[in-house]
C-alpha cells in the first residue's frame, strides 16, 4: 500500500461516516476554494457561505464551475446570490458531471466523488466521496482540471442571469412534470408519495422532511417497525415542546389538554381507534375533566364519553402541512354536534347571527370549514372562509351538510417551508394568536356546563 492512502478518507453514509460537510470545514488555513459541480441548490450556497465565514475567504478567491442544468428551481436567484460571494463560471462547452471541491493553504485538501452542491448530496442521497491530501505532483493536476473547465466556460454576467430568468415560467411547468416524474420513477414503495424530499428546503425548520414523511401513505399503517415507531415519538417530542411552551397561555382560555399526561397527543401507533393508520398526530385542548364526566346534558351516556367526543381547538401535523383547527365533530356521537342541532336546530337558530357575524372577523387568515367521511367516494363540503361564497353563512352551511357520519372542522394549513412555522417560537407565536382568534366562535357553537 503507498504511503498516500494512509491519508484518504471515503464517505457515503453519515451516521457510519461523519457528516462530510463537518469535514469540509474543518481544514485550517485556507486561502482558495475551487468548487466543480453539475448542480447546486440554495442549500449548497449556504454551505459555500459557511466557508467563507470559517476561512474569511475573498470572493476574487472562490472559483466555482457549474453546469448549464445546474438548477431547474430559480436558477437566476441562485446566480444572483453566488456572484455576490464567488466568481461563477457556466460549462458551457463540456457537460460537466464532476463534483470537485478543492482546498488551497498551507496545505492542500480534495474533495471528490458523487456529491452535488445540494442538499441531497450532502444530506439524503447514497453518495461515494473521498478526501485526500494531494501532492504538489497531483495539486498540479487539479489545476490543470480546474483550467480546462475555464477554458469550455462564460463567467456569469447580468445577460446571463437574466438569460436565466426569462425561463422561470418554463422551468416551473418542467419541474413540475419532473417532479411527477420523479415520484413514478422512485419506484413502487414510493409512488404514491405526498412530495419529494427536495421540493422544500427545511433543514433550519422544526419540523423536517423526515417528520412529514412519517405520515406518508407508505408509513401510516407501519406498527412494531423501529424507524416508523423512532419517527413518531420523535414528532410526539416535538408536539409536546410546543405544548410545554404554549399552555400557560392556553389555560387562560379556559381550555385544557387531556388530564392524563399519556393522552396529551394523538395516538402514535396503529390501532382500531385510529384505523390502524397514523396519517397524522396532534394535541388538542378543550373542556376540562369535570365538564367532561359531569353528564350534565347527556346523563350517563356523556360520563362515558372520551376526550374526542367533544369539540377542540388542536395544533397538528401531517403528510402535508401544520395545521391548527377548530376540531368541532367526529362522525358519530358528537357531544357538541347534538348540542348545536339538538332539539330541532334550537341552538343553533339561536346562536346563528352571533356565528355568522364573528365568522367575518376570521376573513384573510385562509380558514376553511371541511365537513367530509371516509367511505369509498370520500364525500367532502368546502366552506371557504375567504371565498366568494353564495352565502356568507356559516351556519346555512352546517345544517345543510353536517351530520352523523362525517368529520365537521375549521382547520388553517401551513406549508412545510413556510416562515411562520419555521423555528419552535415562530410556531407557538401562531398558535396562541389563532387559539385567540377562534375561542370566541368556539363558545358560541360548544356546550359548556356550567
């Protein structure tokens, strides 16, 4: 074996390996970095910036070769944002399909392998790369790569990004049939995925990838399997920081977490409860014990009745987004379903201008009233808040549509990458401020003994 292989080291699986990007910013004295990589993200720019911070490089001394795919996802924002940082060069000539990251100081470190500047390469993908320490014979080498790429390329200029920014539109009609694409070609465990890894950069998020993946069609309806069962009590710990931050707030509205600490979130596992499937998990906040096993409307039948029969306010998370929700009925025996519509729709005909009126003061925030079952056509009303409805009347629509059988909810949906849910305070922030906003149309439609 040569003395030189004494000095490599091969990664591919982080958890086994390290993280390369650790490595790659644990070198000391560094002058130049020389980047080669068919692609990059916003997530690889980050990487670059954490670099520069680390070895308070020069932007005149950061050389970076991309190819002319290099990003279908704003590639002109991405340009924008390197030049500030970096000289930028497109591969115009050439395919380039290296990924080359090159070190230059005291002494001299290389990078090389499969890993694109993105965040798949660095993060999620299988990859193969090595580090080894060149020798001023190699080093000479690389810089004959390295001058080979300059010679096939344009330096970005402002034509060029705005070359790049006359294609937003067709590139997001492309990347859009490219996603569709990429979700068949996962293959037959994940075509049916609700979206791919790298449709939102959630890295600095609370909640990550991995928390929505684990409600995944393909995920719901795992039980016994260690990774499913790892990811949900992992989400469960983070419903439960968010709890712990936001209830004293809460209780000053009157409304409280289950009593029994094991219930304060939805339950974690397949069972008959929940259909045998975790599609989502939430915590939800109501009535207290006391109202709960007074019977005081429904005599014995209402002691008998759990936490979810009876209506909530709850924060949650799903395949999709964070939610927070106005949880009013679940399909059969709704203590406040047959409050409301009880003796001939008496409550609610009382209630019906007060709800309606307060329902205007909810306009602008993207509520949305979903009453909907579970049977094979998967029947669903819509009441959206916002919308240019015939009516504005919330209550003609809840005695026209509302009814045993169907699950009755306000819920407001948060995209996984956006900013209002970004960090745990962004998230209790919201949570507060919408429980606030929705209590007072809470007591007008839920029975609350006295």
């Amino acid at each position: 074996m040569k003395e030189v292989d004494f000095f490599m080291k091969y990664y591919w699986d982080k958890s086994v390996n390290g993280s390369l990007e650790k490595e790659m910013l644990c070198f000391s004295s560094i002058n130049y970095l020389y980047i080669a990589t068919a692609y990059i993200s916003l997530k690889g720019i980050k990487l670059v910036k954490k670099m520069i911070e680390v070895y308070h490089l020069k932007r005149d001394n950061i050389i970076i070769y991309l190819s002319n795919e290099f990003s279908l996802d704003q590639p002109h924002v991405i340009l924008k944002e390197l030049v500030e940082i970096s000289k930028v060069y497109i591969v115009e000539n050439k395919l380039l399909h290296a990924k080359v990251y090159f070190f230059k100081g005291e002494n001299a470190h290389l990078i090389f392998g499969s890993s694109n500047l993105t965040s798949g390469g660095f993060k999620s993908n299988l990859e193969f790369n090595c580090i080894h320490y060149p020798t001023i014979e190699e080093e000479q080498n690389i810089k004959c790569f390295f001058d080979y790429c300059k010679e096939n390329a344009d330096e970005v200029s402002c034509s060029l990004i705005k070359y790049y920014e006359d294609l937003s539109k067709e590139l997001r009609d492309y990347r859009k049939m490219e996603s569709k694409m990429k979700i068949k070609l996962k293959g037959f465990k994940k075509q049916n995925d609700e979206f791919l890894e790298d449709k939102y950069e959630l890295d600095d998020f609370f909640f990550k990838y991995e928390d929505y993946e684990t409600f995944f069609k393909r995920n719901s309806s795992m039980n016994n399997d260690r990774l499913s069962n790892v990811r949900r009590e992992n989400v469960q710990r983070k419903l439960k920081d968010i709890h712990i931050k936001v209830m004293n707030e809460i209780h000053k509205l009157n409304l409280w977490e289950h009593w029994h600490p094991n219930n304060l979130t939805s339950l974690i596992y397949p069972n008959l409860t929940n259909k045998n499937r975790v599609n989502w998990m939430g915590v939800r906040y109501g009535k207290g014990e006391v109202e709960i096993k007074k019977g005081h409307l429904f005599g014995e039948r209402d002691s008998l009745e759990s936490f979810s029969k009876h209506a909530c306010l709850q924060y949650n998370i799903n395949s999709l987004s964070f939610g927070i929700c106005l949880f009013f009925a679940v399909p059969n025996e709704s203590i406040d379903r047959d409050y409301l519509y009880g003796k001939g729709l008496e409550i609610l005909n009382e209630q019906k201008v007060k709800i309606n009126s307060y329902v205007e003061t909810l306009m602008g925030y993207g509520f949305k009233w979903i009453i909907e079952n579970e049977d094979e056509n998967n029947t669903q009303f819509i009441y959206d808040i916002d919308g240019k409805n015939a009516e504005k009347d919330l209550c003609a629509f809840l005695q026209k549509y509302d009814r045993e059988g169907f699950y009755s909810y306000m819920s407001l949906n948060y995209e996984p990458s956006d900013m209002r849910i970004k960090t745990i305070d962004n998230i209790c922030e919201e949570v507060i401020n919408k429980f606030k906003l929705l209590k007072p149309l809470y007591d007008l439609i839920v029975y609350r003994p006295s």
